[in-house]
C-alpha cells in the first residue's frame, strides 16, 4: 500500500538558513502521525513545506504516492489535505463572518450544495446553526478553532496537517478539541500529521512520532514506547523529563 | 517577616457599552511574602486584570477598589501617579504575555534594557551597559553583545520573551508579576531564568497549566470568574476540593494514559456565584 505521505530527504532553506535539513518520513493511510520538538526545531516548516508554504531547496514530497516538487499545488491537491493552524486568532479572515468563511472552499473548487454542507460542518464541529452568521471576534478561541477544523474538513480531505492546533487554547478547552478531532479521525478515516510540543497531547494523539531538533529528525518511536520511557536517545529523554514540569533543584 | 503583598477585597469593574459594569475581578483576597505564589485560571477569569491593578496598568475606563492594596507598607490604592511610577519597574515588575507586543519595537533591545536600569537607578551609561549585558548573559542568551545591539523583529519569541525577562530584572524588583510568561513555548528555559534569577523576591505567576504551576510555585489560587475559588499548596494538589479545579486536572492528556475521549469541564453556574 502506498503511504498517504512521504516525505524523502527534504531539504528547506531560507536564504541561507537551513530550516529542516535532509528529513525523511512516512505516514500509512489511516495513521496518526506525531511531530515533536522545541520551538525553532523545524516541526511546523515541515508542515508547511507539504502545503507549498516554504522554499524546498533539495528532497521529495509525496502523497498518495503523486510526487509534489516546488511550491505550486494543484487544486486536487487541496481536495486531499488540508491544514489546521496554530493561532485561531490569525487564521481567520477577521471581516468575513463563518457563513463566508466556510464557503470561500467551496468556491474556490467549484463544489455545489453550499448550504447543506455548511449546516453540516458547523454541525460536525459542534456549533449550532445560530453561529453562522458571527464574525470570528464575537466568538473565543476555542469556538474559532473549530470554524477553523470545519473548513479544512468541508473539503473532505483525506489528510490532515494539524499545526499545534489546541496550543491556543485553555486546558479545559484543549481537551474539548482534541475530543472532536478524535471523533472526525474516526467517523472519516483520515490521516493526522499533528506537530505539538506538549507530549502529553501527542502521545494521547498519535501512534507513532518523530522528535525533531535543529531542523533534523533525531527519533522515531511509537506513543507506547514513550508512555514506557523506552526512549534511547538523549535528547528526547530530555524533552521526556521536560514534560513532567518543572523540577526543583535539591 | 512582614508580608511584601496584600489584596483584600479587590475589584476592577469596567462599564459595559449597554449601560451597567462588567466586574472582572470580583473580591481576590491574598498576601505574598517573598515566596512564589501561582495563580491558575482560564482566559477571562480576571488573572490578567488582577495583576495589572497591582502593577498600577489597569485601563483608565476602569475601576479599581480594593479594603487594602499595600506593597511593603505603602498603600497603593492612595499613593499618588508619581509613585506608583517609580515602584513600577523599579521595585515591582511585571512580565506580560507577547514579546512581540510588550517590546519597543523601534529601539534595540540592548537600550530598552538600559532605558529601564536608568529610570529607576543612577548609575552611568558604561555601567548600565554593562549591567544589562550581565543581564543578557544571566537568562542565558549565548551571545549578549550581538543580541545588545539587535531590534525585536530580529530574534525569536522565545530570545524576545528572555530579553524581556531581563529587561523586568535589571533594576532588582522584590516583586515580580509573570502573566503567562511561558505562552511563546519553551517552558523549561524560561522557568531556570525565572528560577534563577530570584534571589529572594516574591514571584506571582499567572498561567492556565495547572501542573506547570503546581510544580514550580509554593502556594496555588486557583480563580474562576473574577474569584479565587480555591487556595491549596502545591503539593497538596492531588487533595484539591473544587470541583474546577479537579476538572482543569482532569482534562489534561497525560503520558501513558489511555483516556478517549478526554473528560471535559462541565462548567456549573453555581462556580460563579
């Protein structure tokens, strides 16, 4: 079977900062994929790098097994993955109320039935039909977010790039999301590629993850190994403890 | 030890545009020796609003009351512009939440850093060089003089959240307000910085993660809707009577746990009351 995504010896530069450096992964159809590590190791970049949103300087991206080169993606392409940001609050255009914002997709490629599938991914999301016809500041952030995971879905995609999609969010409202990001996993069967930097949420997310530093893959381990503490590499112990809280010295 | 903080029934009312108020923050009551006291809450529970009325920031729409509001023997409620101004940043800091926004971002940040030694302290321009890149050095920026010299938009969030830190600790505050200081990530280094560089003062440290709090402060308040709804000592955590603050345990993913779906809060009106 071929891998919903694969990604082969990437190389991303900017100018010459080299953001992810000869990183390799692959994603099975159906899987929950994980992407951890500290802020400026490269997690989000290889995200974007997917969608066409960095400069690929060396490597190759597939999907489906269809390799992408370059930053154009074709309009098929968007049909199968779509992508969830970090800040609700900046990824929503803040003067088109959900009703717009939900079928800009829609028109964009040139599907039908608009209100119909509206009323259904508000509805997938759990917001009533009355948040229709709100603008993204009368809502909270938790509320926004879902907008946010109903217009990816609204295209029935099969691939879902999640960049820290509850990190935004208060606790309580955190768990509310991952709860609903489960339950669409589930009902649709998609594949999740999510970058976190709590592990907590990964493990409870994510089968199978990567640790990343310095733009370079450093571990590939399964949730279950991490749960044991089977981890060898020093670094992602580090993160591991990191995760605990804060240790007091003495 | 006479305590270096203390709020009594404090209020911040702000008027709402149909008429009435809006009370953000409706009767905290607390005292801070030289320890660190966690305040954990969710956005909109008044976490921010009271540490900006001890700071003096408070919008000017709102209003401020409060039986007492003493730092150090002086009554901030009654002490005149003048001397809130020269407690602020001098002897009480406040860390606040986006370095992208707190920071000046047309002056360096080397200058920032010294602009604040020198408001509050007479010392000369060698020396407050000096001093701030001790400083720099101290929340461990690897290369102080290059980061001296640079503006905001030039580092990271979380080099920008360190210059900041250093910039809140230059003039020695004996107290320090972090509002949800490790939002731009990082945690781990930002609490060695805070850590640190305490020294003795007493630290209030607002954040939403329980846990975080639980383990780096001594004594924890936990705020739902403008009021503290329960105090608790960190290790005692696990013995935490509301039921808020069971369900902001309870939420959390956690390693090696096998929860689907996660508990959520349900919140009760009668928290609020």
């Amino acid at each position: 079977m071929t891998d919903a995504l694969r990604v082969d010896r990437l190389g991303v530069a900017f100018d010459h900062f080299h953001a992810l450096r000869d990183v390799s992964i692959r994603v099975a159809r159906g899987e929950s994929f994980g992407l951890v590590g500290e802020s400026g190791s490269g997690k989000s970049t290889l995200l974007r790098a997917v969608v066409g949103l960095a400069p690929i300087t060396s490597g190759s991206i597939a999907v489906d097994g269809e390799v992408r080169a370059g930053q154009r993606r074709s309009r098929a392409f968007f049909r199968k993955v779509q992508m969830v940001f970090q800040d609700p609050y900046g990824s929503l255009h803040p003067r088109q109320t959900v009703d717009r914002l939900l079928l800009e997709p829609l028109a964009v490629h040139g599907i039908d039935g608009a209100e119909a599938r509206i009323r259904r991914a508000l509805d997938e999301v759990g917001l009533g039909p009355s948040f229709r016809f709100r603008y993204p500041h009368q809502m909270s952030g938790g509320q926004r977010q879902r907008v946010a995971i109903a217009r990816a879905l609204i295209l029935e995609p099969e691939i879902l790039l999640l960049d820290e999609p509850t990190s935004a969010l208060d606790a309580s409202v955190q768990a509310e999301v991952l709860n609903l990001l489960e339950q669409v996993r589930r009902d649709r069967g998609l594949t999740f590629v999510m970058v976190s930097h709590d592990l907590g949420v990964v493990t409870h997310m994510c089968e199978r993850l990567v640790t990343m530093r310095h733009g370079r893959v450093v571990e590939m381990l399964t949730a279950a190994a991490l749960a044991t503490g089977a981890v060898s590499n020093a670094y992602t112990q580090e993160l591991l403890r990191a995760s605990k809280g804060f240790v007091r010295a003495g | 030890m006479s305590p270096l903080l203390v709020v009594e029934n404090l209020r911040v009312a702000y008027p709402a545009r149909a008429g009435g108020i809006i009370e953000a923050v409706r009767g905290v009551g607390f005292t801070l020796r030289r320890e660190r006291l966690g305040i954990v809450c969710e956005s909109g529970s008044g976490q921010s609003q009271t540490g900006r009325a001890v700071m003096g920031l408070t919008a000017p729409q709102a209003r401020v009351t409060a039986d007492r509001l003493a730092f150090a023997g002086i009554d901030l409620a009654r002490a005149p512009p003048r001397q809130r101004r020269a407690l602020r940043g001098g002897r009480i800091a406040m860390i606040l939440q986006d370095p992208k926004y707190s920071l000046d971002p047309v002056m360096t940040i080397g200058r920032q850093i010294v602009e604040t030694l020198r408001t509050h302290q007479p010392v000369s321009r060698a020396a407050a060089r000096r001093r701030a890149l001790d400083m720099l050095a101290a929340v461990q920026i690897d290369d102080p003089e290059r980061v001296f010299g640079l503006y905001p938009h030039e580092v990271s969030g979380g080099m920008g959240q360190r210059a900041m830190i250093a910039m809140m600790l230059v003039a020695g505050p004996e107290l320090l307000i972090a509002d949800e200081p490790t939002s731009a990530l990082d945690v781990t280094v930002q609490l060695e910085v805070l850590n640190m560089r305490e020294r003795g003062m007493g630290l209030i440290f607002i954040s939403h993660d329980l846990r975080l709090v639980s383990s780096f402060c001594d004594r924890v308040l936990v705020m739902y809707a403008g009021r503290v709804v329960e105090e608790i000592a960190s290790g005692d955590l696990t013995h935490a009577r509301h039921p808020y603050t069971r369900g902001l345990l309870e939420c959390l993913p956690r390693i090696g746990d096998d929860r689907h779906p996660l508990p959520v809060l349900d919140r009760r009106p009668e928290w609020a009351a």
